[in-house]
C-alpha cells in the first residue's frame, strides 16, 4: 500500500496521516501484523515523527492499534463484544455475531465446593458438583478462560457433548431452562494461572465476568467464572428509559 498525503490540503497532517492509517488497518494485509516503524512512516510521509505520533495516539486510544515499546505498532484484533440484554450461552453469542470459536482445551472434574459456592448453590460443603473448564477463542488464539458449576439437582454427568451451546445441553438432555441471569463485571489482573492460559504477561490487565444463572422457578443452576483478555473483550450495556 502507497503511503502518501497531500502537503498542499487544507485538512492538518496528522488528521490526513490518521485517515491513512485507518485505511491501513482495513487492508486485510496488515490485520493483526505490525505497521511500518516510525521512522519509515515518517519518512514516506514526509511528516515529523510527532506528527505521526500525534495520529497514532489517537488509534491506540481507540483500541484500533496496539503499541509495545521496543517492539513496533500493530492492528489489533477486533473485539469480542457482549450486551448487558443478552445472556446466551457464549457459543450462542458468538455464532450471532458470525465469530468462529475454537476450543483449545476442555477439563471435567468433581469437586467439593467451597463455603461462597455451597452458599449459592444451597448445599452441604460435602457435596460434589461438576466443575466444566474451557479455554475458549479464535483460531489465532484464546482470549478467555471459563470456569462452570452446576448444582448437583441438574443432573449433569460429564459425559456431554460441550461443543454443543450449554443451555442447550441444559434444556434438551436435562430439562432445565434457563431464566435468569445475573451478571458482576471487575477488572483485574492476570496471575500467572490466568496469564499462562491467555498468553498474556502475569499482570497483565483481564475482566472477570461473572455470571450467576437461575432456572424459571428462580433456583440456581451454574455459577460461571470468565476471565477474559481486555485487549479481546468489550461489554456494553443497553439501557432504555419507560415511560
């Protein structure tokens, strides 16, 4: 791709040299690669680097680039996004937005709860639940790692098919339907378990959502942890005035 601006246009440099790198990002040929350095830009622009800086700053702001000191600038992955409206399962989201998730890794276990879990789900610490873990993403990479229990009354037994949408599973092999979900956004950072799994440097900045799911009689059915690369992941929230 040409790189080149008009000196002669009343529109400011670094707005024209910010267009042109809006362009770039939109060129298949530069998706999630690094952009030319600095000093290249610069140079066939026939800008100041301050200039160009001054464009850049605005991208990465946005979340269109991301910039590593000493190693370059690249485009950035566009971001998964969920709405506050909509509690599908993650593979039912992510299939109404025409994303292709692959599953890197899927772990079943029985495990006795502990005194937060028990008291959510109303049960005798002594109890086993079913404790579901995937890590879950695109085919360039994972970006979030999930952690299910399920209350012991819906009857799962670990032999499903987890490729399938959960409540979907929940609704046709357990009859168990969802009604309800009640959701907690934090930010954190990444320990090393977390950072290990996203490929992300321990400290690195994640979101925690949790979400807390109930069936139509208002009883607990899965208390779900997902830990999600805030470079990957963006959560917006829909609100409508009545009345």
């Amino acid at each position: 791709m040409k790189l080149s601006i008009d000196h002669k246009s009343p529109i400011p440099l670094h707005i024209q040299a910010e267009q042109l790198i809006r362009e770039m990002i939109k060129d298949p040929a530069y998706a999630t690669k690094f952009l030319p350095n600095e000093v290249e830009m610069a140079k066939q622009l026939a800008i100041s680097r301050t200039t160009l800086r001054q464009a850049l700053n605005k991208l990465v702001y946005e979340g269109l680039l991301i910039r590593k000191k000493g190693v370059g600038t690249r485009v950035a992955e566009a971001s998964v996004s969920s709405k506050s409206n909509n509690w599908l399962s993650f593979s039912q989201e992510m299939e109404a937005r025409n994303i292709p998730i692959k599953n890197f890794e899927l772990h079943i276990s029985w495990e006795l709860p502990d005194e937060k879990l028990a008291h959510f789900f109303d049960i005798d610490q002594q109890k086993k639940v079913l404790k579901l873990e995937r890590l879950r993403g695109r085919t360039e990479g994972p970006f979030v790692y999930f952690i299910s229990y399920f209350h012991p009354r819906v009857g799962m037994t670990g032999e499903e098919d987890f490729k399938r949408p959960l409540y979907e599973i929940l609704e046709q092999e357990h009859s168990v339907r969802v009604n309800l979900s009640k959701e907690e956004i934090s930010a954190r950072m990444a320990d090393k378990f977390v950072a290990d799994k996203l490929d992300l440097e321990v400290g690195s900045p994640i979101l925690l959502r949790k979400r807390f799911v109930f069936d139509q009689a208002d009883r607990p059915v899965e208390y779900n942890l997902g830990y999600y690369r805030a470079d990957s992941f963006v959560y917006t929230i829909e609100s409508r005035r009545e009345g």
